[in-house]
C-alpha cells in the first residue's frame, strides 16, 4: 500500500533510517542513502539510456505464491532501493538540480557541483550533466590552467580539456608545464608524457619558425625562421598555420581514447541543452 506524504513524515522512524524532510513525494520510488531515505518521482531520474531507467525496467519481486505488492524493492520504506557508496549530501544536491524547489535550484559551490557532476556520469544523467558544466563555465575559464586540463580528465568533458591542453602547448618556451600539480589532481603519468612530448614539438618548431611566444598572433603575420638554412627567409602564414593544424591533429590522436570517450557526452549535452533552456523557459512561464 502506497503511502501519502504525511504518513511517510510522521511515520516511526528506526534508530538507523530517517527520512529525509525535503524529498518525500507521495505514490513514487523509495530510495535509501547512506542513514536516509528519500521518495521522489521516477520520471526524471529513469530518463532514457540512464541506470535508473534499466533499474526501474528489472522484473518487480513476488513470493512463492502470489504476488506481494510490499516486496517489489522501491515500493515501501521496509523494502528501499539502496544505493550503496554514494554520500546522502551529494545526492541531495542532485535531487535538488532534477527536482528543483519553486524558488529554483539550490546554490552550490564548484565543488559540491563537480561531485554531482560524477553521479550525473555514473548514472546517465545528461540533464543534471548540462546543468553543471553551465554553473561551472566561469569557474573553469578562471581556473589555472592545470586544473583545466585536470577537470576536463576526471570529469570526461573535451569542451574543458582540448582547449585547455592546446592553451598548455601554446605556452612561451621558457614556461614550466606544472606536472606536479596535475599529478596531485590525479592525471595520469602516461598523459603528461603525452603533452610533454607534444610540447617538444612546439619548441622544436619555434626553433625552425622563430621563438614566437602567441602562436595565434602568428597566425595573422609571416614568420621569420631563424635556423642557418632559411636564414633571412620568410615563413609564408599558410606553412606556419598548416604546421599548428597538424599539431592540433596530432593532439587529437594522441588522446583519441579519452577524446572518443568524451564527445558523445559533449553532444549529448549540446542537444539536451536546448531542451533544459526550453525547460527552464516554460517553467518561468
């Protein structure tokens, strides 16, 4: 039997499970972080492609005889999904973006953000995925340039990471690519040998191209090479404008794994990013 919202808050609670006081809706999915439960409706948690969708589809349970209403998991708070690993807070804090209250979404600082972002991953959640990389857009861009490429690995978002490690390879040569701090964000030690013998390249082509600390405003104007060979030649912008496409290509290849691994993400979010601003349009309305 389905409980309304009063019975469920006023119900006596067990010396470990509470309910939580915000997300209790009436006749939907029960389910139990940590020490809390919370009731919230299915239908924008089972979005399709998602792990609640495949988790809500699974054959509902019976006993050996008929079938009994109480056992189906979700349905009662004696019987809860659980959701085992993941922090009641954090949860809260998405169920607060999917679910937002009639004065809007809660505020969040980056971090809080960055973790729901990590659920929205795990569980297929693009609208809740959407809604972070737009709350931490001016985070990012301000952020230093290692914590740039750091976030664009951990969090599986080319939009952060490609500029992030052209702008690394673009850095005057006598710049130091901070490797240890992107160690201690957890990058790997096989993707900063990767930029660093990208880099090399770079220096390796500011020698035969000239010592040119903005590659862009290069770009704009011929180059001088400065090796013996073409000394007192000039580099026409096309050479020198073909030889960044073809490094930027080689950058692509070199992370063809984690780029591949991204990008559907990335259009994913580009598509279900009118749908949210059609969303939020049509609430306000």
């Amino acid at each position: 039997m389905a409980h309304t919202k009063a019975e469920m808050i006023n119900a006596t609670e067990t010396a470990d499970t509470i309910w939580d006081d915000q997300y209790t809706f009436s006749k939907n999915v029960i389910l139990k972080v940590e020490d809390t439960l919370f009731c919230v409706p299915l239908k924008r948690l089972a979005i399709p492609g998602s792990f609640f969708e495949t988790l809500f589809s699974l054959p509902q349970g019976q006993d050996s005889t008929t079938r009994n209403a109480q056992a189906v998991e979700g349905d009662s708070e004696e019987n809860p999904i659980v959701l085992a690993g993941i922090p009641k807070d954090t949860f809260r804090d998405l169920l607060g973006i999917l679910y937002p209250p009639s004065y809007g979404c809660p505020p969040l600082d980056p971090e809080r953000w960055f973790k729901v972002m990590d659920l929205a991953i795990m569980w297929d959640l693009t609208e809740a995925r959407v809604m972070a990389i737009a709350a931490l857009k001016d985070y990012i861009q301000k952020a230093p340039l290692y914590e740039q490429v750091a976030r664009g690995f951990q969090h599986r978002v080319a939009i952060w990471l490609r500029p992030a490690l052209r702008q690394m390879l673009r850095l005057p040569s006598d710049a130091t690519i901070p490797h240890k701090e992107m160690i201690q964000m957890g990058v790997s030690l096989e993707n900063i040998v990767k930029i660093f013998a990208l880099r090399e390249i770079v220096l390796k082509d500011r020698v035969q191209f000239g010592n040119v600390m903005n590659i862009d405003a290069v770009l704009m104007s011929p180059c001088k090479a400065k090796n013996e060979n073409d000394a007192g030649k000039h580099r026409s912008v096309p050479s020198f404008s073909s030889r960044v496409t073809r490094l930027y290509r080689q950058l692509d290849e070199e992370f063809e794994t984690e780029f591949s691994d991204m990008e559907p993400w990335d259009e994913k979010n580009f598509c279900s990013l009118e749908c949210f601003k059609s969303f939020n349009s049509n609430k306000q309305n």
